[in-house]
C-alpha cells in the first residue's frame, strides 16, 4: 500500500434485513460486535416489523456510525406494498432477469415504479420513525432503465437528505478493461467483418470479381473473426483469474482490527508488567 496515500474510511454495509430471523440477528450481531457500520433494510421482507425494526435500532443506537438504510426491492419472490403494480408474476415482483428485460426495452412505467417505492419508503418512516440514512437496491434494480429516474424522484421528495448508492465507478474506459489485449482481439475482428462485408457489397453492386474470391474470402473473415472474439473473452476471463490468484485483498478491516486487538493485549500487559 502507499504510504503517501490519505487513508479513507471503509463503509461496511450488509443488505437484507428482513429477510430471515436469521439474517436479521446476524447483522444485529456484527453490529454490537462492530464489524459492521450500515444496513439496509427490506420493508417487503418476511421477516421485518416493529419488533424487528425497534430491535436493529436499538442496537444502532448503541453503535458509533451506524447507519440504516432502505433497500429498494423490486424482484420476485417479493410481493408489492401497492396494489395496482405491474407487471406481476401471480402476485409477486417479476424474476431479475424479466425485470431487467423490461426496463431495457422500456415496458417499465415509471409512476407505477415510483408509487411502489414512495410507498416503501413511507413503509421505513412508520417503523423507526425517520428516514432512511441511504437507498439503494435489492439486486441494483435501482439502476435498471426505467427504474432510475422514478427512484430518484422519490428518494429525492421522501428523503432528501439520504444518500443513493450507485453500483459502479465512472472511470476511463481502458482502466474499466482487465486486458487490453482482449479488446484489441475483438476490434481485429470487428474489422475481419467489416472487409468481408465489403467484398460482398463490392461484389453485389459491381458484379466484377474472381470466380470463388468473394465465398473465399468471406468464409475466411466470418470463421477468424469469430475465432477472434472468443479468444478475446477466454482472454479478459483469464486475466481477471490472474487477479484473483494474485491473492490481492480487497480490504483490510480484518487485518487492521486484528492488529489493533494485539496493540491493545500487548499495551495492557506492559501496564500490568509496570504496575507489578
């Protein structure tokens, strides 16, 4: 790491609160155990209501830095707080991959999508009183198009001062690649179609070419390129294995409390030695 480098506070959040007593006891548990400084918490869950809610805000309240949050569901098998919410799948939110589908075709309405969530985020103000410290999104739905406006639109009237997570980073596109080379692969190959293409539009406006020339050439072009672009992916999925074989953690939490924890005993055991 780099010594010159400010350090920068980590925010520990675990989602799905309210989706198991299981679940929700074992976030109440890193919590008083400090492990954790945020949650989230599933207002369509099973497993949330007052007790629930009163108990996670206890525990916060007894933390430093512990925030809780909303998270927006709008996936199976999760059912809606509204009652004219469409599209359903008997009775509950559409599966992810539906969800998604419909958003990028744009067949999400978004003042239906922007009730549901003005009405969970009512539903997280009864329970503990307030509003949310931040909102994100079960499975990022809130990133999904046709989705994002309406979630900004409530966040922003139901709890304006709340922060929005946002599921990624706006970098340059060469830092966002894990292998350059994968890509140059691809752009290799974007170019074997577009000069077999040509030679077939050469061909069919002129009519002029080498008997076999054309079939030849394309056949050649399609088979590379397509052999070009597989290369190109087995590359980009074998350079982010060597990243994870470099064995690189993610972060340091663990590390830095264990380390503070031995600080510590060897601290009081030098008092204890002194003070003997």
């Amino acid at each position: 790491m780099n010594d010159a480098a400010p350090p920068r506070r980590i925010w520990l959040c675990a989602d799905d609160y309210g989706l198991s007593p299981g679940v929700n006891r074992a976030i109440r548990d890193l919590i008083e155990r400090g492990r954790l400084n945020a949650t989230s918490v599933m207002v369509v869950g099973p497993a949330i209501g007052r007790e629930e809610a009163s108990a996670l805000g206890a525990v916060a309240a007894n933390s430093p830095r512990c925030s809780i949050g909303l998270h927006v569901t709008l996936t199976a098998p999760f059912r809606p707080l509204t009652m004219h919410f469409q599209p359903l799948d008997g009775g509950m939110f559409l599966p992810f991959p539906k969800v998604l589908r419909a958003g990028l075709l744009r067949r999400l309405d978004p003042e239906i999508i922007r009730a549901e969530l003005m009405v969970q985020l009512a539903a997280f103000h009864e329970m503990f009183g307030r509003a949310p410290d931040f909102v994100d999104g079960h499975q990022h739905a809130q990133l999904f198009p046709g989705v994002r406006d309406a979630f900004l639109t409530a966040v922003k009237q139901a709890a304006p001062n709340a922060w929005v997570r946002q599921g990624g980073r706006n970098q340059p596109l060469a830092r966002r690649l894990g292998t350059p080379k994968a890509l140059l692969l691809d752009i290799l190959a974007s170019a074997a179609f577009l000069f077999g293409l040509s030679i077939l539009w050469e061909t069919w406006m002129s009519g002029k070419s080498v008997p076999g020339y054309p079939s030849l050439v394309v056949g050649l072009m399609t088979i590379g390129g397509v052999q070009l672009i597989m290369i190109g992916i087995v590359g980009e999925y074998i350079g982010k294995i060597l990243s994870e074989l470099k064995a690189r953690p993610i972060y340091f939490v663990a590390e830095h409390s264990v380390k503070r924890v031995e600080a510590e005993t060897s601290s009081s055991a030098s008092e204890r030695t002194a003070a003997e």
